[in-house]
C-alpha cells in the first residue's frame, strides 16, 4: 500500500470505528507475523502497559503466528495509531 492508499484506508477506518462503537471502548486487533520471537516481542511491546489482553498460536507447521489483541483504547485515533506502529514491522499481515 502506497502512503495516500494507507491514508485513504485509515480515513475510513477511523470513520467507521466512530460510527459503530462508543469510545473509549475495547477493540480487537489480529495479526499474523512470521514465528519470530523478535517480532512477535516487539507486537507485544507495543501494547505494553495498556492492559490489552495478548492470545497468540501458531500454525500448524510453526512457520506463523496469529497474534489477537484485545485492549480497551479512548478513541477511534488511538487505534489507528496501534494499527500505524504495528504496520512498521516486517512481514506483519493486519487482518
């Protein structure tokens, strides 16, 4: 994704999530990394003391990592915000 398609997506994104939910609220992240525990401590870290709620599995043959996140945020930006950093690691899928 380009910068302005990655703008365009958290634009709506953000519209969305103030439409359907009342803030602050919980909201439910899930992504797939590649098993590497360098990356999967770095996911970690950047949801660390927000009191989210971290469930991770891997796959069948070891080779990924499905990460969910549950955590309670104040707003619709501070979402994106968690989905920005996030997307700043290799190889993470955002689902």
């Amino acid at each position: 994704m380009d910068s302005q398609e990655s703008e365009d997506f958290y634009k709506k994104l953000k519209g969305q999530l103030a439409d359907t939910s009342s803030w602050p609220s919980d909201y439910l992240y899930k992504f797939i990394v590649p098993t590497d525990e360098a990356k999967i401590k770095i996911i970690q870290g950047i949801f660390d003391n927000t009191g989210a709620v971290i469930e991770s599995k891997q796959s069948k043959k070891g080779k990924y990592t499905s990460i969910s996140i549950t955590v309670n945020l104040a707003s619709p930006d501070a979402v994106i915000e968690k989905y920005k950093a996030v997307g700043k690691v290799e190889g993470v899928i955002s689902l």
